[in-house]
C-alpha cells in the first residue's frame, strides 16, 4: 500500500502587535479557520509544488535539447574544418586562389592532388581516379561543387540583409 505524500504548509507567524499597533483581539486576527480551510491551503501549496516541477522539467528539457543541437554543430564544424584542412594540405602545384573551382584526383601511389582541369576536360584520358570538386571560398574554406549554387544564393542574400542595414544605418546617421 502507497504511502500518502505529506505536504506542510508554513504558516505566516502571529503578531499580537504588528507595526507597533495593539490588536484589539490578537486571538481572532490569528484565529485559523476552519481545519478544511487548511486541507485546501496544502492543497494549493502541493499543486503549486506540482506546477514548480514541471516548469523546472519543461526548461530543462529545452536546454538538454540545446546541448544536442550544439554538440551536433561542433560535430559538423570539425568534419568541415577536417575536410578544409585536408584540401588544404593535397598536393598542388598551383597557387590556389578563392573564387576558383579546384578537383581532387588520386593517384596510383595514393597521393591525392587537386587540378584546376575537371574530368571532363581530361575527357577519355583522365589519368587518375576523380575524388570530387570544391570551390575555395574567401575565407579560405572549400565548397562541394554540387553546393556551390546553393552557397551562391545563400551569400546573396546575406549581402542583400548586409546591404539593407548599412542603409537603415546609413538614414540614422544621416539624421543625427
């Protein structure tokens, strides 16, 4: 058999005397009631205990969510800085400038290399096994070729967001 849960409820002390003022009967100004006004008072004070808990849950259930959001992040942040940083180190013979469509191919020996000639230029005689394509980005990351529409359009529109601020900011200050 279950135990039922004991809630105490904490009363507000007496005072026959509050502010300095004498009561003119302390016994009826402290008078408590009814014993069912009190079932009810523990009542109210359970159920806020009850309401108290499950905000606390719910809040916590929101930030345990954030950690995983951000853990997933900081996963995809270092595949990506590990995949920039191994085009980065490929072996290369040219100068590699952002804005410029780069392709990785494998040789025999298994050195990876990265060409500006796609397969497709190399045709029928491409010599090595094709890896993929990226672009390098401006800040100096790389983009699968199969983004870059995508990431195009994405940087447009932040120029776009960029470029409508700087004019709200722009008519403030005009108006200063």
């Amino acid at each position: 058999m279950e135990r039922p849960t004991v809630t105490t409820v904490t009363l507000v002390e007496s005072n026959s005397c509050p502010d300095g003022v004498q009561l003119v009967n302390s016994q009826r100004a402290n008078r408590m009631g009814d014993p069912n006004d009190l079932v009810e008072l523990a009542l109210v004070v359970q159920k806020g205990n009850e309401f108290i808990r499950a905000n606390a849950t719910n809040k916590l259930t929101i930030i345990a969510e954030q950690i995983r959001f951000l853990q997933e992040q900081a996963h995809k942040a270092l595949e990506e800085a590990k995949k920039d940083a191994d085009l980065h180190h490929a072996a290369c013979n040219i100068v590699k400038k952002p804005g410029t469509t780069y392709h990785m191919y494998l040789r025999e020996s298994g050195q990876k290399y990265l060409s500006i000639l796609s397969p497709e230029e190399w045709g029928a005689s491409c010599p090595h096994e094709h890896l993929g394509s990226w672009r390098l980005e401006y800040d100096m990351s790389w983009t699968p070729l199969a983004d870059v529409q995508k990431k195009s359009e994405h940087l447009a529109l932040m120029d776009k967001v960029l470029n409508s601020q700087l004019a709200i900011t722009d008519t403030v200050n005009r108006k200063s």
